[in-house]
C-alpha cells in the first residue's frame, strides 16, 4: 500500500492549498454576501478566471474539456482542500450538482449531447441539476415510489410529474429528469435531459430550508406538464434510469465526503486558537482532558474518513462501481455525522461564542445538516451496508 502522491497530483494539492488560503478564503463573506444579495457575482467570476488561468478549473475532467484528468483519486486530494471553504468547490467548477452531472454526461451521453451540455457546463457558462426526488408519495429514500411518467407519443416522450429538492433547478439551463416508462421494478425509469425554459416546465417556487441558499444549493420544486423531449434528449436507453442513478449517486456521494472532510477538517484547525488562549478552572481549555478528548475523537474520525474515502475512490478509480458501493454507503454515513458532530463539538468549544454567528461554525452546521438526507438518508446506506454484510458480499478485512 502506498500513500505517496504523484509529482504532479502533489503539486496540484499544494497549488489548490495555497489558492484557498490566498484568494479563496480571505474573501468567502464577499462572495456569500454578493450571493444573498442578489449582486453581479464578481468576486466568484473573477477567481474563477484566476484558478482557469492557474490550471486549476475542473481538475477532474480529461483534458479536452479543459480539465486534468485527475480521476476520482485526484478528485479525493483536491476537493478536501476545496472544502475547506462553503464557496471552495464553485470556484474550481468542482461543486454538486454540476460536477457529478458532468461525470454523467461525459460517461454515457451521446456526442450531440455532450456538445450541447458538457461543453458549456466545464466552462461554467451554463448550470444544470438533477431532478430525482418527488414530495411524498413519490421518489425519495426509495426511488421506486417513482410517480413521474414520460409516455412516447409519436416521435417524442411526453413527461408528467411533480419533483422536488432538485438542487440548482431554478438557474440550470438543462435538468436531468427521472420518469418512470415502464412498470418494470428493475428497468422502469429513464434518464431525460430537459431543457429548463421548454414549455410546460413550472417552476412552482424555491423551497424555504434550514441552510440558508448559497450560490447553486438552493431547491426548487418543479412541475413537469406534457413536457415533449425528443430521442435525443434520451441520457442512455430507456430503462437505464435506476442504474444510471445509482453510476452518479455513488462518485457524487463520494465527491460530498470529500469536501465535508475538507470542512471538519478547517473546523478543527479554527477551534485550536480559542482552546489554547481559553482560560477556564486555572488553566487553558487545551489542558483539560475532556477538551483533549474532544480533538482525538475528530481526528480520529477525520482520519478513517480519509481513508475510508481514497479506498472507495481508489475502486471507482479501477472501474469496480458495484463493488464500491456498500464503502459508498459507509463512507457517507461516516463523513456526514462526523461532519454534523465536528461543528456541534466546535460550538460548544467556543461557548456562547460558538452560538453567535461571529464565528462560522453555525452557518455551517445548517449546511452540514443535510447531509444526512441529501443522496440518501442514514438509514437507507446503513440498511445497504447490514444487507451486504449479512449475505457477506464483500471482504471486511480489505
Ligand atoms: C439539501 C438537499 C439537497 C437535495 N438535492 C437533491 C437533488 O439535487 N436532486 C434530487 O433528486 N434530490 C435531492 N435531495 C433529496 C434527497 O435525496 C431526499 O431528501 C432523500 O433521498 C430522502 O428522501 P425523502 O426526502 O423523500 O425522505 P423519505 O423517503 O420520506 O424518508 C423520510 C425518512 O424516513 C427514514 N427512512 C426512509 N427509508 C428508511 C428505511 N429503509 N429504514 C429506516 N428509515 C428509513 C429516514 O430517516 C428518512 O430521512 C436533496 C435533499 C436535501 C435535503
């Protein structure tokens, strides 16, 4: 086993590090302050141009879209140090639901499709979402509950439905829908790439949430009446939807790990200061033994979430998709409460200062908390994974 990176996957993290640490994070209140107030963009726009200068824009994809080619091994180096920062991801064009949409397109959309949409996508001239998730009783922790239909009339698929949470949908140019075709359990959903403005598209209203809207996080529900889509909007065969669902879920899950460890991780490192200056009982916080206790827990899991993370990784790097998937499900849970658990820890660190917005930690908690729900919720990964081991699947001791 060897941790050791390449020459240029080393350089690659020391310059995405240092562009953080530099230009990203002295300005991140700037650019969630243009957001929320509905300015041009240009603090964002502008070290994006900065970091496509510095070869450092969409590191993931293969060169001729303008990226490295870093692959999911890559990935799990860079977007760590992206996530250090809620706006890290969106500088580099590496954020959901983007980025896992582009992984999509780039695996299975045909030519005319990928000229349409990847392009403009990598260049971050157009956004996109992905629209899976129904209000009850439709799809959601099951996906099966599917109640969106696309019937074929004539030379075109007619969509009808009702969707929501689909994250970035109020400004993406396309959405990738998923309708039911057939009553099939295995092979009754597909894939269509729905231009946003195409008629009967509703965009019924942007969905009030506990983390307050950030760039392209925010969720819109959608209505879909008689929406006409051609063969070529097909993403895939008909049927594929469910497989294709599961290809992007599992490195899109696995990209959300990545970052979230990124975000623990700059929690730890903000957390140290106040410990070690913190005068309680005689002595600073960092003497106290519970205090200590609290620092090793979050190391510790940090530190199996990294690994836990490259071992998925390095699977999907290999092309073992279905194999990665129960160490998708674990490394999801795994990251997501560490995640949620890291900043409550920070807040009670920090006292009634951890609970005032002076410091970061609550802002992101509300973020953070959706990680337990989003791309499935605990308990539906938890279910996978005692499934799997159960009928003993796949080998523990890896
Ligand atoms: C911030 C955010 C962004 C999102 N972005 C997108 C997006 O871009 N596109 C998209 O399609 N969807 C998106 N989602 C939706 C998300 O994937 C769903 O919310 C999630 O899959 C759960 O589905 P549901 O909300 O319908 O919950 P339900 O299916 O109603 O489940 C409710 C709860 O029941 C419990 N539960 C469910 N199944 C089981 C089980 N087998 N055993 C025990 N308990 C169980 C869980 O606690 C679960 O939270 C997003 C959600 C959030 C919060």
């Amino acid at each position: 086993m060897n941790f050791d990176l390449s020459p240029e996957l080393a350089s690659a993290r020391r310059a995405v590090r240092a562009f953080m640490d530099e230009h990203v994070i002295p300005v991140e209140e700037r650019i969630i302050a243009e957001d929320e107030r509905g300015l041009n963009p240009e603090t964002l726009l502008s070290l994006q141009a900065r970091a496509r200068s510095e070869g450092l824009w969409v590191p993931h994809l293969p060169t001729e879209w303008g990226g490295r080619g870093f692959g999911p091994m890559g990935m799990c180096v860079l977007f760590r140090e992206m996530g250090r920062s809620l706006v890290g991801a969106r500088v580099f064009n590496c954020d959901a639901p983007d980025q896992g949409n582009m992984d999509l397109l780039l695996r299975v959309a045909s030519p005319e499709a990928r000229d349409r949409w990847l392009g403009p996508l990598a260049r971050a001239e157009i956004t996109s979402a992905f629209a899976m998730t129904e209000p009850a009783p439709g799809a959601g922790a099951d996906p099966t509950n599917l109640r969106t239909t696309a019937r074929l009339d004539g030379e075109s698929w007619v969509i009808d439905g009702h969707k929501w949470y689909t994250t970035g949908g109020a400004q993406a140019a396309v959405l990738i829908v998923m309708a039911r075709t057939s009553d099939d359990p295995r092979k009754g959903a597909t894939l269509f790439l729905v231009d946003r403005d195409a008629p009967g598209v509703e965009l019924v209203r942007e969905i009030p949430t506990f983390g307050p809207p950030l760039l392209q996080h925010r969720e819109a529900e959608f209505r879909f009446h008689g929406v006409r889509v051609g063969h070529e909007q097909l993403l895939g065969g008909v049927g594929d939807g469910f497989r294709l669902a599961q290809a992007r879920l599992v490195p899109a899950r696995l990209t959300h790990c990545m970052r979230w460890l990124g975000l623990a991780d700059r929690t730890v490192a903000l957390s140290r200061r106040y410990v070690q200056e913190r005068v309680s009982f005689g002595k600073t916080l960092d003497k106290h033994q519970l205090v200590q206790k609290v620092f090793a827990d979050a190391a510790t899991a940090i530190h199996a979430g990294n690994l836990m993370a490259f071992h998925c990784a390095w699977l999907l790097e290999q092309g073992r998709d279905i194999e990665a998937r129960p160490y998708s499900s674990m490394c999801k849970n795994h990251v997501a409460s560490l995640l949620c658990r890291t900043l409550d820890d920070a807040m009670q660190l920090h006292g009634g200062l951890g609970y005032s917005d002076d410091v970061p930690f609550g802002r992101w908690y509300r973020h953070a908390r959706a990680a337990r729900i989003a791309d499935g919720p605990d308990e539906v990964h938890t279910m996978t994974v005692g499934r799997d081991t159960i009928a003993g699947t796949f080998d523990l001791l890896v």
